[in-house]
C-alpha cells in the first residue's frame, strides 16, 4: 500500500524526549517489537509526529512500538507495542 | 452552497481575527502524522458504517461521488498549536450517509487506512458538523492531507479529522482512539483548550 518511504526521524530524536522521563539513554536501549518480534535499538525506530506527540514504528513491519505524548506538566509514555527492552548497564 | 462549520461565530475578519486560546494562526497546511502515508487505490477505496449490531453499510467510491456533495468552508484548529481559516472543502455530510443507518449508539470511533483511530460522541458527526471530504481547495484531497478522503470535523482539534478514513464503527459505550488512549483528550474542543487529559 506504501509506494514511497515518507518523512520521518530516526528514533535518535527520541533521546530528548525520553531522557526526561528515563535516567538511563532508552535509544540505546533493545526494543523488542510486539507485532512482529524484530529487535533493535530504539535508535532504529522511525519517529512520526510532533515534538508533542512521537510515534515510533518498527523498522520492520511499521507498527506502532511507541507512543510518547508530552503536554505542559506531564508526559504519557504507551509501550504496548514493544514486548521488552533490553537496557544495557554497567557490569555489576 | 457554503457551511460555516459551528463553533465559529465568534471570528471577524483577518486582521481582527479571533482564536481559540494558544493558538496562533499560519497560511500554509502543516502536514502531521503518525505513520507512513496509504496509498489507497480507487477501486479499492470503500467507506463503511459499522452499527452496535454488526450491520455493515458500504460505499465504493463511485458511490461516495455520486451522492450529494457540499462546500464546506472552515476553520482548522491542530493541537499543536495552528490554526488555518478559511479552508474550502467539498463532500458528503455524515447526516446524508448516517440517514438510513438505525442505531442506538451515542459514540463513534473512526478507522482510516494505516490503522489510525480516533473517538467521538455521534452527535458531533450530525447536523452539519462533519463531512467526509475528498476535494480542498477545488482539486483532489492530496494523501498527505489524507485523500481520497478524510473526516472534517472543524469544531474538535484536527487530529480528530481523521486521513485516510475507511470506515465508522457505531458503540454503545466510548472507546478511546489512537491518540485519545495516549494522553490526549477524549473530546478536544479547542475553544476549551482540551489538548491533554485532565484538560
């Protein structure tokens, strides 16, 4: 149904964004995708939208993996389309 | 004919122009969205209204055309903050395609191509506020702005005017939509300024 890629950011645009919420940097981060499993750094995501309102969506299959809404005192984060991430962590 | 959508009494001529609060004005089309854009061919293309009890109404797009059209002109208010005046739409009233539709739904939750959603009361489909609208500016509704055809409905924030769209589901009880279950307001009246939930 798609003939053209259209314009969206790498999920690199989401490091801002998620630093506000996550003390660790989620791009870096695993993302598994519920859809279709594929997994990969939140980095690859492809980021639709707003600065107020980001989808990310599965390199592979392009569905939603990630949702972050940001209004004026609070953030909303839906993470339902990504099964695990896998946060990397400095070796005990 | 010409419709000035409700909502917008209160706005004088440029120059003295009235919004709703935040917003500011611009004179382009921003174009927003939250995937990759479908491409829907024609013959394909088909618009549905789905009741609470399952009954499925369908039109082609060769049926959509053939209905009566109108020409509404009206304002566009984007949550994110810009509003364009003034835009000169032409399609088909939802009270003509929900006028042999027996229900008893006070909601409907909207589906385009691509998967996006997005709720509302029924009542703000009817008495002339929303339209599906397949021409802007006298050509064909280009697909970033959401052609073939997309919902207009002026009086809510834009992203309640769904691109793409491909059919309406008639509930019993509302179902929060694509953006509505992500921090966005259930209703979004730009005149009340409901952008986020607890607006």
């Amino acid at each position: 149904m798609t003939e053209r890629d259209d314009a969206y950011r790498d999920g690199n645009s989401l490091a801002g964004p998620l630093s506000e919420i996550f003390a660790v940097d989620v791009t870096a981060a695993g993302g598994r995708c519920a859809h279709c499993g594929l997994t990969g750094p939140v980095a690859t995501m492809r980021v639709y939208g707003s600065a107020e309102a980001m989808v990310g969506r599965c390199p592979g299959c392009e569905e939603v993996m990630m949702r972050l809404v940001r209004g004026p005192d609070a953030a909303w984060l839906d993470l339902r389309g990504t099964v695990t991430l896998r946060i990397p962590l400095p070796p005990d | 004919m010409g419709i000035i959508s409700r909502g917008f009494h209160g706005r004088s001529r440029d120059g003295d122009v009235k919004l709703p609060p935040g917003q500011y004005l611009t004179h382009d089309f921003p174009v927003l969205s939250a995937g990759p854009t479908p491409r829907v061919p024609l013959e394909r293309w088909e618009f549905t209204v789905t009741t609470e009890a399952g009954q499925v109404h369908r039109w082609s797009w060769q049926d959509i055309l053939a209905l009566p059209s109108v020409t509404p002109t009206v304002d566009l208010h984007c949550v994110t903050k810009w509003s364009k005046l003034g835009t000169n739409w032409q399609g088909v009233s939802l009270d003509v395609l929900l006028a042999d539709v027996e229900t008893a739904a006070d909601y409907a939750l909207v589906h385009s191509y691509g998967g996006y959603t997005t709720n509302l009361p029924l009542e703000d489909l009817l008495d002339g506020q929303a339209w599906i609208a397949y021409r802007y500016d006298g050509e064909d509704l280009m697909p970033e702005h959401g052609g073939p055809a997309r919902l207009l409905v002026p009086h809510l924030y834009l992203w309640k005017s769904a691109k793409w769209v491909r059919g309406i589901q008639l509930l019993l009880e509302d179902e929060p939509g694509f953006w509505e279950t992500a921090g966005y307001h259930n209703y979004g009246d730009p005149w009340r300024e409901q952008r986020y939930q607890g607006d």
